[in-house]
C-alpha cells in the first residue's frame, strides 16, 4: 500500500524528464520513494535519500533524446511499457543513468540513458492503424506470456503422474505390468 505525502511536505522541484510534479511514496517496506505524478508515462523513480544526486544525473548525463519537455521520446521497451530510468552504482559505470523494463522477470530490457540507441527502428515507434497495434499488442504479451503458460503445464502434469504414483504404485514400463499379472 502506498501513501502519498502532501504537496507541502516535499521540498522536490519538477520531474526532469516531462516537468510535472514529483510525490513522495511509501511503501509497506518503509522506504520512501519519489515518483513523476505521471509515473505510468514517466520513468523517473528513486529512493528519498538519493534524490538530489538523481536529479543532477538527469540534468547533467540524460540525452535531450529522452527528455520529454525538449522534444525527445521516452524508450519503450518490447511490451510496450515505459522503461524505468534508475542510475548505475556500479564501480565500471558510477552514476551512469539507464533505462530497465519494469517488469524485470518477464523483459530484459536495457538502454543507457547517455548515449543514442543503436536500433533506429525502437526509437521511432512505426505508425499502426488501431486494429494493428492492438492485435500486435496482443501477440507479443501471448509471447511473453507463453513460457509461463508452459511452466504451469509441465507442472500439473507432473502432480498428475505423482498423484497416479501414489495411488497405483509406481509403474515403470508396460512390460512390467503385464509380466505381474501372470
């Protein structure tokens, strides 16, 4: 469960990627979070105590590519969401801003946020006629979604065959039931 802190609590200014309102969460884990008002279009997101730092990695290392308010275009990542801009604190790349799917167990997704995309076509999204974007939207979240629908088949079948194990005794071969019979 979130909860919003009151505008007159945050001492933050504007989001730097589309410069709308910032808000300050706080999750059931105890960790307040800062997001864009408009979090399910912007990717800005960190942790309060790392704010001041985030934001002048924004200004300071973030392409105007991806900065929505001087006409850039935030990355999508492959299922059409908005990739979630965090910042490295690694010790090869320290504080080297990158975009990440959200969802991490389902994309791969990642871009670093210094540089230019290396695939011209994921940065200009193709134009589609409704019917088009909805039905490719449609094929690639059965896509994503199709090893887990394999997993939970797998898994019910083998709970069948350890449930007919435990019920008939194990039965190794069709040989060995016909030799105990005689």
């Amino acid at each position: 469960m979130f909860v919003r802190a009151s505008s007159s609590a945050m001492s933050y200014s504007k989001c730097g990627l589309c410069l709308k309102d910032l808000e300050v969460i706080n999750p059931a884990s105890g960790i307040p979070y800062i997001r864009c008002v408009d979090w399910k279009l912007c990717p800005f997101f960190c942790r309060e105590d790392s704010i001041h730092g985030y934001q002048q990695c924004l200004r300071d290392r973030v392409i105007p590519d991806y900065k929505v308010h001087e006409g850039g275009q935030l990355p999508y990542c492959i299922h059409m969401d908005v990739a979630t801009l965090k910042v490295s604190r690694s010790q090869k790349n320290p504080f080297r801003p990158y975009f990440t799917c959200r969802r991490k167990e389902m994309c791969r997704f990642f871009r670093w946020a210094d540089e230019l995309p290396v695939d011209v076509f994921q940065t200009q999204s193709p134009t589609y006629c409704p019917e088009e974007k909805v039905s490719l939207q449609v094929d690639m979240l059965q896509r994503l979604q199709r090893p887990k629908l394999q997993r939970q088949v797998d898994t019910h079948r083998c709970l069948q065959r350890h449930q007919l194990q435990r019920q008939f005794g194990r039965i190794d071969s069709p040989k060995w039931e016909i030799d105990s019979e005689h």
